[in-house]
C-alpha cells in the first residue's frame, strides 16, 4: 500500500484541505495581512500547537492560499477553454478573458491576495508560485502561437526597439518555445497586463459606483478590444 492510500496520509490531506478553506474564509472577512494561525486552529477544532504540525507559520499559510487561488483561477481557464474550438484563436481569447473577470468577481479576497497589494513582510516563494502563478498567461501565449503558426496573424518581425528589450523577449520565446516574433510576444504581454488591469478595475471599484450600470459592459468592451490589439479581431 502506497504512503497516499493510508489512512494517515488521507487524513493528513484533508485536514489541510480544511486549513486551506478555513484560510481563504479567514482572507475573505479579516484579510491577508490579519491571518492568524491560531484563528485558523480555532475554526479547525484543535489547539494552536496542533496545527504548526501541518502549517509552519502564517508565510506558508500565505503560499498555501497563494497557490491555490492561481491553482483554482489556472482549471476556470482550462474548463472555459476546453469548451471552445481550438480553431477559434479569438473566442478562446475572450473564453479566457472571462473566466478571469467570472472568477475574480466570485473570489474578490483571493484576486486581491494575487493581484492586489503586496502582504507586509511576505514575499511568495517563487519555486512553488512561478508554476501556477503562470497558467493563464500560458494560456493566451497557446492561443497566440497557434493563430501565428496557422497564419491567422501578421506582425512585423522588425526588431521592436532596444537591444536589451529584443534579449528579453527572445529569452521569454526560448523559455515558453513559441515560433512567434517579438513583435507578437510583446503585443501580446500588452493584452496580458490590460486584461488583468480591466478585471482589477471592477474588483477594486476604480471605476466608481456610479460609473457604468453594469461593469461587464465596459469589460466586453474593453474584451474585444484586447482581441484586436493582438490581430485576432
């Protein structure tokens, strides 16, 4: 019998499973930088001591919440994309664009945990937040490099200005091993960084409360927008 299939090793999941819930209920009402590990030990139904068995300190209770929020944003993305003809390079791009937004409005506390203000004193532990912290802009980079490999695209393959930016974007070519030109990897990173912009607008009320009757109107907008900035549109 393998060490997952034990009871032990079942119960041990679930009880971080359960820290992790009870986590991301604490980040909702008190947030980030209020977490407290022995609120969390309270809520759980065991004493203080108890739970730094499982969760060293409130850092990794932080990464914990961090990797699941990236985790659980990353299969919303997957599942709106999987319904989607692979084909269909600009409705995999808005599929994409509004899991993000569906998400981030479901679970404000979390998007905030990832997108918003740095924690006071926390700085997440890029060996295990790069991976998941990274899926859904993997995501729009496959939709990118399939419309360019399948000729959908045209950019200008002209160098994109400074040396030291064209070095940077051949290494982020090399590292996610895309075919397209810097001129569509950088255009691409603008939709990524305006997409995320967009959703924080409305998650954060930037826009104002008064501003738009109802925010996703502006979002689509702004959606098919992006769309177009990339050549898909």
């Amino acid at each position: 019998m393998s060490d997952a299939s034990t009871p032990r090793s079942r119960a041990r999941e679930q009880t971080m499973r359960d820290i992790v819930r009870i986590g991301r209920t604490h980040l909702a009402t008190d947030g980030a930088a209020a977490l407290s590990l022995r609120a969390v030990a309270r809520d759980l139904g065991v004493v203080s001591s108890a739970v730094y068995r499982y969760v060293e300190s409130r850092d990794e209770l932080l990464t914990l919440l961090v990797v699941d929020g990236y985790d659980e944003l990353g299969d919303a993305v997957d599942a709106a994309v999987a319904s989607v003809e692979r084909s269909d390079h600009a409705r995999r791009m808005v599929a994409i664009g509004r899991a993000v937004r569906e998400w981030a409005l479901a679970e404000p506390a979390t998007y905030a945990l990832l997108f918003g203000s740095p924690v006071p004193g926390y700085e997440a532990p890029a060996e295990r937040t790069t991976e998941p912290g990274t899926r859904v802009i993997r995501r729009l980079v496959e939709v990118w490099e399939d419309a360019w490999v399948a000729g959908v695209l045209t950019v200008s393959e002209d160098a994109v200005g400074a040396r030291r930016l064209a070095r940077d974007l051949a290494r982020i070519r090399r590292e996610l091993g895309i075919t397209a030109p810097d001129a569509l990897v950088a255009r691409g990173m603008l939709a990524w960084a305006a997409l995320f912009g967009c959703v924080s607008f409305e998650v954060f009320g930037q826009y104002g409360a008064d501003t738009f009757s109802d925010p996703k109107d502006i979002f689509e907008h702004h959606l098919a927008a992006l769309v177009a900035t990339v050549g898909l549109g």
